[in-house]
C-alpha cells in the first residue's frame, strides 16, 4: 500500500488497538515469529484485507508451513483447513457447520417471507383475475418455502440445544420458529 510503518502503526491506534511501529518492524523483518490474534486482526482490518491472507499467503507463495516444524503444504489448502472450507481428517469440525446452516436457513426463511408479502399485496392489487391467480399461486410457493426452512431451522436448534449449544438469537419475523415454554408438544404447522 505504499506505507511506512509508522504509518501502518499509526492505522492501528486509529483503530482502537496500537501496535508499536518498532513491532511492526520486527515482524516485516522476520525477527518477531509469533503475533496475538488481535493483532492479526486489527493489522488486517488496518491493511484492507482479510486475516487469513496475513496467516497463509495464497496468491504469493505455493507451500507454506501450516504447522511449526511441519513439512511445507499447498497454501491453499493451508487457507482452507483455517477458515474450515476443507475437512481434515480426525478433526471434529464443532459447531461450524451447524451455525453456518443455521444463518443459510435464517436468510432463506427471511427471504422466504418478504417474497411471499410481494406476492400477497401483488394479489390485492391484480387488475385481473389471471394476474391475481399467479401472484397467489407464487405467494403459496413462498409460503411453503418459508415454512419449510422454518421447520428445519426449528430441528437445527433443537439439536443444538441437545448439543449443548446456545443457537443464535433470531429474528423477529422468525420468532414463531422456537416453541413457547410449555409448547413443545405444538408443531410449526400448528402455531402458524
């Protein structure tokens, strides 16, 4: 980017967390070998980019060592085990995959409901009755796709729950999604 390092230095208090130019000196000339994670974020956030790029340098080199005192790998399938992309082997990959379905079914379901209301004003509002069959007939389909990732959504939480997990918090127009104290025997389809 063209900066100095007090320059980048300067970036980072901006940011809320110094890191002293002489730091960033050190690492730039390889005489600081390990660096906190908030550093590796704020450097990021500072420099633009993001802080797998800082951790694994895809696009520069194509091996880099994945582990201190391991032999050297593809750097992008360094990348791809950080960020979880790539399975690896023996690994339990948590509750990454549980919440990245979690938010996919939350944006589906949103999605979902703000088509359906389209469709539903585009009914009241036909001229025709042609017009107002289609925009029925897609308000039902968007329906039937809200309630669906509604459903799964509520079983995903439940099993996180199960898991011992906490599921993120939901959006109001998806509140109906997790059962009311008491109601655990009611079904989705039921309550709506």
């Amino acid at each position: 980017m063209g900066w100095s390092a007090q320059d980048l230095a300067d970036r980072c208090e901006s940011l809320g967390h110094p890191i002293p130019r002489n730091v960033i000196a050190n690492m730039e000339s390889g005489r600081r070998a390990s660096l906190p994670l908030v550093d590796v974020m704020v450097l990021a956030a500072a420099l633009e980019t993001y802080p797998g790029c800082l951790i694994f340098p895809v696009g520069y080199v194509d091996r880099t060592q994945e582990l201190p005192f391991q032999d050297l790998v593809p750097t992008w399938d360094a990348l791809r085990r950080f960020t979880g992309e790539q399975d690896v082997p023996g690994h339990d990959a948590g509750l990454v995959p549980d919440f990245k379905a979690h938010a996919k079914l939350v944006s589906t379901a949103l999605a979902a409901l703000e088509e359906e209301e389209r469709a539903r004003f585009t009914a009241e509002a036909a001229t025709s009755h042609a017009q107002q069959e289609e925009a029925e007939r897609r308000r039902a389909k968007f329906a039937d796709q809200a309630l669906s990732a509604k459903y799964h959504l509520r079983y995903l939480r439940r099993d996180l729950r199960d898991d011992g997990a906490t599921p993120p918090d939901l959006p109001s127009a998806l509140a109906d999604v997790d059962p009311s104290e008491g109601d655990t025997h009611t079904t989705l389809e039921e309550r709506l």
